[in-house]
C-alpha cells in the first residue's frame, strides 16, 4: 500500500465554493458534489497505478471546518480493493476451467486472499507485470498469452504458499 | 378555585370567551421571530452545518430560527410544519455563490419573511393532540395489567366498542388512538388549547404503560370538565 499511498500525496482539494440554485418549491439548493472549482486529480502519464489511484479520489466536505478534506488511507484502500477485484476478474476470464468460479484460485482470490499490506504490495506489483498487456475487453485480455501464464503461474505459488 | 374550574377561560376577555379561540403556545413562537430576517453567511452556514447538503430550506431555517428566539420551546415534527407555513423564503439576485473561503454570500440576497402573523385555527385544530398520539402509538407496555388499564381508559372516552371486545394490545391501542384522534379532530371535548390537547395522549399513555395514577386522575379531572358542555382552555393538574 505504500506506493498507492505515496500517489495519494500531492492530491489538491476543490475550494469551497458554491452556487445556490432556487428550485421549484422556492428553496435554494447546494451540492457539495458539484463545487465551482471542481479539483480534478491528474494521473502520472503512463503509469497505471497512478490512473487508477486517481479514478479513486474522492473528496468530501467537512462542515465543520467548512472546507473539502480527503481521506489518503481510505483512497489508497479503494485502489488496493480494485486491484483485487481486477485480479479476481483477470483470473476469471484467463482459467482453462469451464466454470472458472467454481475454481480452487478464484474462491482462494475471493475468500481466502490475505489482506495485509505485506501480501497488497506483492500483489501491486503483480498487477503491475500483467495489467499493461490486457485490455478490458475479452480479446484484449487474450492478447498476450505468456504474460497470462505467468501471472497464473504465480498467483497459484502464492496461493499454496499460503495455504501452507 | 373548585378543582375542575378552568382559570384560563375565566380570565379571558368577553370577546374571547365568546369566540373560543384555540390557545397555542405556537402563536407565541411565532410571534418572537422578527417578520423579516436577512439571511447572512454567519446564518446560512450554522443552518446547513448539521445537514449533509448545502440545500437550505424554510424548515431548515425556521427550525433553526424557533431555537434562536424561542428557547426552550421544543416543538414537536408536526407543530414546526405548521409554523413553517408562516414563512416564505424570498431570494434576490440572478446567481448565488456561496464562498466558504471569503466567508461571503455573494451575487443576490436571502431573506426569511413572515407571511401570516398569527396561526389559522383550522391548521391548529388539525394538529390538536398530535404529538400526545405519537407519544401513545410508539410506546412499550413493559408492566402488568395494562390490558385492564386500556379497557378501563376506552370506558371513559366512550364509543370503543371494538376495543373493549377485543383481547389484542395492538387492537385496543389503536381503537383508543383513533377514538382520541376523532375527539380532537371533530371537537368533541371542546378543548381550545394545544398543548392541553397534547397532555391527554401523554396521560393516557403514562398510565397505561407505567400505571401513573396521577395522569389517570388528570385525565379523569379533564372528562368530568368535558360534561359541562363550556370550552376548555386549562385545568388543574396533579403532579
């Protein structure tokens, strides 16, 4: 989680300021949603794990202190929850298996997957060696067979190493 | 004094006493908000601060108005609905921005205005009792023999028939509810104060479920007062 976390660092926040629009029973409505200027987090070009720390930014506004604060630990989390969910996924479409859920990795990746930041940080860089050759899509996912193998080969070590 | 006289009443003027208006202590809130406030950026913030949006609404500010000028006054949900009614929200300007930074409120201006000065008795007439009710629906009968205690509050309000036939709590609540709330709404005890209105429900309730006999003789002193057919405005309660 460190270098998820570590991206998180030069995030900004919006200011807090805000337009009131009268509706139609004549009171005024504000979102916090939607601030005039709207901080937009801007990801490292070609680094991945930088685009998708940033499609995880959220910010909220404290009314408290009346302005936007964020939450570094919980965006980093967000990340790190979808690098699971995308290895789950990976392993899904990538298995020989005719039902691939009902396979001995998948449920180990869905259940039984550590989750402390020792394991996280093996699994980033996973991540990291197969994610740029796949797509989103079925056939992107297809595309680069060697990378696929060795991704399953590592996953499966890691799973009987943990099992152990 | 006797022990069912209604002071109240008795003080009243003439024209009072002939016209029966319903006493409210909601009239007296209403009366201690200023007819038309300016809302600032010092206002607007504390009024959204306990909310999740920035939305601001006349409940809202009206609920957070009746806490300014009326301490202590601790409206129920339905008697702040009904003092929102008093008011209008009234918005100058094209664009409001609101600058949390600046601590400003810029581009227009927001104004609280009271529309009605004094409640309409219908809209009273309608809440009459209410908050007593919902005391009495959401309460737990925790001790022993509040079934007989039911039986015997359905015998005193009369026309509870179902009620008294029937063995269920739930059955018997609701009669006894429903017969309150057709006493209220038709007027039949001729009850002329809100929070009067209020304490039947509280009583019943306090000793149904805890067998307060305090609030069963309060309750009983009311219904004897009912039978001289006069409007009432105050009695004499027991502690």
């Amino acid at each position: 989680m460190t270098k998820l976390l570590a991206l998180t660092q030069d995030f900004g926040v919006s200011r807090p300021i805000f337009a009131l629009y009268l509706n139609d029973h004549g009171e005024l409505e504000g979102s916090t949603r939607n601030p005039i200027y709207k901080y937009e987090p801007t990801p490292i070009e070609g680094d991945i794990l930088s685009e998708l720390v940033c499609e995880c930014y959220y910010e909220d506004f404290d009314h408290r202190c009346s302005e936007f604060v964020i939450i570094r630990r919980d965006i980093a989390s967000k990340a790190m929850a979808k690098i699971r969910a995308q290895t789950k996924d990976f392993v899904e479409k990538n298995s020989d298996m005719k039902s691939p859920r009902q396979g001995k990795l998948y449920r180990w990746i869905a259940r039984s997957m550590p989750t402390n930041d020792e394991f996280n940080d093996t699994l980033i860089m996973l991540y990291l060696y197969w994610k740029p050759h796949t797509g989103t899509s079925m056939a992107g996912l297809r595309s680069s067979q060697k990378h696929i193998e060795n991704t399953m080969a590592i996953l499966t070590a890691m799973m009987e190493k943990h099992e152990q | 004094m006797g022990v069912f006289d209604d002071k109240k009443f008795e003080d009243l003027d003439w024209i009072s006493q002939a016209t029966e208006p319903i006493n409210s202590r909601l009239n007296d809130v209403l009366q201690s908000i200023p007819d038309s406030i300016t809302i600032d950026f010092e206002i607007y913030r504390r009024v959204v601060s306990n909310g999740y949006d920035l939305d601001l609404s006349i409940q809202k500010i009206v609920s957070y108005m009746v806490e300014q000028y009326s301490k202590g006054a601790n409206l129920a949900h339905e008697e702040l609905g009904v003092v929102d009614r008093c008011f209008e929200l009234q918005i100058t300007g094209e664009k409001l921005i609101v600058n949390f930074e600046d601590n400003t409120i810029s581009g227009g201006e927001i104004k609280l205005v009271k529309i009605n000065t004094t409640m309409d008795e219908k809209v009273l007439q309608s809440i009459m009792g209410k908050d007593g009710l919902d005391g009495l629906i959401y309460c737990s009968m925790e001790t022993d023999g509040y079934l007989n205690r039911m039986n015997e509050i359905m015998e005193l309000l009369g026309k509870c028939d179902d009620g008294l036939k029937s063995r269920s709590e739930r059955s018997k609540r609701r009669q006894i509810v429903s017969r309150l709330h057709t006493i209220f709404s038709k007027n039949e005890w001729k009850i002329r104060d809100t929070e009067l209105a209020n304490k039947v429900g509280f009583w019943v309730k306090d000793y149904v479920c805890n067998g307060n006999l305090a609030s069963f003789s309060n309750f009983c002193r009311l219904k004897v007062m009912t039978h001289k057919d006069q409007p009432i405005y105050s009695m004499e309660e027991i502690e």
